[in-house]
C-alpha cells in the first residue's frame, strides 16, 4: 500500500482554509479578513484590499478609566448666557430708618468759654442752613438729652441730682428740638455752677 506523508494533506488544509478567508468585492479586488482580536501584537487591525489597507476608526471611548474623555456632560441651561445655576436667592433691599439721640453736656463747663464751646456745638447741629439735624431730619430719626447738676443739693445716687432735658426721637424733628436746646444757652448765666451729672445721663 502507497505511503503519504503528513506534508501532502497539511497543504490542502491550508489552501481550503485561504480560500474560507478571503473573497473578492465587486471590482474584483482580494479583500482579507482581518486577524481576530486577541491573536495579534495589539495594532489596530485592518483590511487588506488590493494593495492597499483600509484601518477602521477607534471605538468611542467607553469611561473606563483611559487616557481620553471618560464621558460628556450635558450642556448647561437654565442661567443666562447658558450658565448653570445651582441655588438662586433674591434680595429686595429695604431702608431702615435710624435713630440719633443727642446727648449734650449742659453743664457750666460747655460754656467756659461760650462762643469755644457751647456756640459752635449748636450751629454744626441745629443751623437751619448747615446744620446736621435739618438735612438729615426727613431720613433720620432724631431725639434730644441734656444733663447738668441741679441747682440744689443731692446725693450722687439720687435721681433728682441730674436736671435732664429731653425731646422723644422722631422724623421731622428739628423745631422740636431746637426750642428746648435753644432754651438751654439762654439760660446760663456767668457765675453759675452746674456739675456733670455724667453717670444720671
């Protein structure tokens, strides 16, 4: 019976399995199967056509921890200008009225010397033109206190140790306080003595 060695059917095999793989496009170009993934050196594998070799794109990263974009956030909205806007807070400003109480020292030292001391004070305060109280009397509310020792004898802890003069805070308050601080600088007169009743004030 005639041999055959392994070399006469290993070359048949491997002419049906070129013909299994490969085919020809309507042009009638060879195109090649490209090798499965996992049996090459890790190059993109391609298609052979003719002469030339056709490379697919790259598949689109998948988020799994490569060196390209993992994923694609969303376009902002709602802010203008496409801005996005986490917490939105308004503020509607209100204005709040303030109240000044004048605390003036009346005792007999303000007036020693009178255009020094006494004087002066009341103009930068009360002047009709100039004056703090009349331009600022319909945005601030403004009150009125004097202090000086009494005329007559007192312990320190006695409440009638202080003559105080006062006018309640309130807006447009001008006139009202500068009756009762005008009164004051008429009233002294040189050769009195009021103390400063500080504490009482």
């Amino acid at each position: 019976m005639p041999r055959f060695s392994s070399f006469h059917f290993a070359v048949p095999a491997a002419i049906a399995a070129i013909v299994a793989c490969s085919g020809s496009d309507e042009g009638g170009n060879t195109v090649r199967r490209p090798p499965s993934s996992g049996t090459g050196t890790g190059s993109t594998p391609g298609l052979e056509t003719g002469g030339s070799t056709f490379e697919p794109p790259p598949p689109p990263p998948t988020g799994g921890g490569g060196t390209g974009p993992g994923f694609n956030l969303p376009p902002p909205s709602g802010g203008p200008g496409g801005v996005g806007i986490c917490n939105e807070l308004r503020i509607d400003p209100t204005p709040v009225v303030p109240t000044v109480v004048l605390l003036v020292d009346n005792s007999s030292s303000m007036f020693e010397p009178r255009e020094m001391l006494w004087d002066p004070l009341y103009a930068t305060l009360m002047d009709p033109a100039t004056g703090v109280v009349k331009q600022l009397e319909n945005k601030v509310r403004f009150g009125f206190a004097s202090f000086k020792g009494s005329a007559s004898p007192h312990a320190e802890d006695d409440p009638a140790c202080a003559d105080i003069k006062s006018v309640p805070a309130a807006l447009e308050n001008h006139g009202a306080i500068d009756a009762v601080y005008r009164d004051l600088g008429d009233d002294w007169m040189p050769g009195l003595k009021w103390e400063t009743p500080t504490g009482h004030a």
